[in-house]
C-alpha cells in the first residue's frame, strides 16, 4: 500500500472557524463576524494505492469556484467567510494524470463529507463507486442543504453514491467501521461534529496507522489539545465533535497514528516522515528506591524485629 497527498489548490478561513469560541449559535456568529483570516491553507485529497484497486479520498475543490456565480450570492459564509484558490491544473483529474493515472482506473473514492472543498472534483469520477455517509448525504441535500453551507445544486447529475455501512467489527475505541478492502487494511470509521455525517478513513499500512481525518480538526496540534472548530455547532454538534477527537485520541494512545488533516500545512510532510502522534502510552516504570527509602525500611524492619523478641 502506498498512500500520497495530492493538494487541490488552497482555502482561507476565519481563524474562529479553525478554533472556535463560545456556544451553540454564538460560536457560528462570532466565527462569520471574525476579520482575522488564516494564510492559505492546503486542500489534500490522498490516493491509496492499494492492490485490491485505487482508493480516492475526498476529491477536493474545483476552479469553477472562480465563476461569478457558482456560490449562492445570498450565503453570507460564501460571501464574508471563505476564499478559494484553485487553478484547473490544480483539480484531482488533471494531478492524477501527471501521475500517469485516469480518474476512471480509481475503484473506491470515498468522501469525508460534502462540503465543497471535499467534494467539488466529484465530476471526475463518474466510473468510479463512491461511498458516503447516508446521514451526510441527507443532510447535504435540497433548500436545507445549501442553508448548510453545502452545494447539492453542483453535484454531478449522475451522482448516486453508495452509503457507507456501519457496523462491521470495532477498531480500538470506534464501535462501528466500514471495511473498503478485502483485506481491511482500509477502513471508513464514523467522526461526526464538523457536519453530522463526517467520516474519516483509516489505513493499516505496516507500523503505522494513517488516519485521513477530513475535518475531524484542522490541524494535529488543534486536535492534541482538544480544540472545537468554529462550525461545529451548526454541523454534527459540539458534544460529538468532542466525541470524535477523544476517540481519535485513545486511538492513538495504542497505536503509532499519523495523524492527516486535510488543511492542516503539515500533514503531507508529516506522510512522508510518517511521524506518529506522541501520545502513545508507554508502560510505566517502576520508581527506584531513594537510598533514605530503602535504608529507613530496612531500619522499621529491624525495630520490628527488636519489638518482636522484646514481646518473647
């Protein structure tokens, strides 16, 4: 199995948004009302190639974000709270094809969720099964969708995925999984809070585990110190959001985990050191004795003992 980033050109956010602040409701305000923006950040998507077929994860943004009017002018998040840069050399079918790969040789191409960064380079896979959530997809679709945030109205006209399946066998503190392979040494594993259906993908590769996360976080630190981002509250919910990062977390108490964002700027390096989480639980060593220790027990048993012969 090898997996590799490929990164679909690059977003900026409000800097609530990567960490938010405050309640319910109050945190998607002060996340729109926020004039600090983030510098760019990557758009990854990842290919596995795995012998069981090609495996695409998220499929990233298109360039059509550039038209005039491919957002609903009335949204206010796409009007004050995200810019897009993405070239069309940049989208997933033209970077497959400098690998010297067609869209149509990928099998699986399995989404995170449907945000439009996530999912705006679906038109490339029409040969292709594509897995998601139902619960996602669901949520994702009409009038209530695009209040959202998502763009149903952009999705290809033949696309009909196929929803994810849960609850095959556990994976440490995830009850429920999906196996994509054969093999299972890949796996969908539910992470709800950025929308209510996020998935993330995790792959067994040798020594380590590689979680693809989507937006389970935006970056390793924020997840190692248990950061909300700025739109949960208005996705899966702040509790399951909370939810899915401890579990990712014990996860990687267990297990050498690299951990894979898709916007955090370090995640491909990260790959490619396949530099772990440094979480992993290490068996805790006994304490040496102090000399005083060792030498004031000796002398509470010699009392002892005294004590002992006094009483004879």
């Amino acid at each position: 199995m090898r997996i590799r980033p490929i990164q679909t050109g690059a977003v900026q956010v409000h800097e609530r948004q990567r960490r938010g602040e405050g309640r319910g409701l109050g945190r998607s305000v002060r996340t729109l009302l926020d004039r600090t923006w983030t510098k760019p950040l990557p758009i990854y998507t990842w290919l596995i190639e795995h012998p069981e077929g090609l495996i695409v994860v998220d499929t990233g943004e298109t360039a059509r974000t550039a038209e005039r009017n491919y957002f609903p002018r009335w949204h206010p998040f796409y009007r004050y709270a995200v810019r897009l840069h993405v070239r069309p050399d940049q989208e997933i079918g033209p970077q497959l094809r400098a690998l010297g790969i067609t869209p149509e040789d990928v099998r699986h191409v399995v989404l995170t969720h449907l945000h439009t960064d996530h999912a705006g380079g679906l038109h490339h896979f029409p040969h292709s099964e594509i897995l998601v959530s139902e619960v996602e997809f669901r949520t994702a679709r009409g009038w209530m969708g695009k209040l959202r945030g998502y763009l149903p109205h952009q999705w290809p006209r033949w696309f009909a995925p196929r929803f994810i399946e849960f609850g095959h066998a556990p994976l440490g503190p995830f009850p429920v999984t999906y196996p994509v392979t054969r093999a299972g040494d890949v796996h969908v594993v539910p992470t709800p809070g950025h929308t209510s259906g996020h998935c993330s993908v995790v792959a067994l590769d040798g020594d380590r585990t590689i979680f693809l996360a989507g937006d389970t976080s935006y970056s390793e630190e924020l997840l190692r110190v248990g950061a909300l981002d700025g739109v949960c509250a208005m996705g899966g919910g702040e509790s399951a959001a909370r939810d899915s990062i401890e579990r990712v977390l014990a996860l990687a108490r267990t297990r050498d985990l690299v951990y894979l964002p898709s916007h955090d700027p370090d995640s491909a390096s990260r790959l490619l050191r396949r530099h772990p989480l440094p979480l992993r639980a290490e068996p805790a060593a006994r304490p040496a004795a102090s000399r005083r220790h060792r030498l004031g027990a000796q002398g509470n048993r010699h009392q002892a003992a005294k004590g002992a012969r006094g009483h004879q």
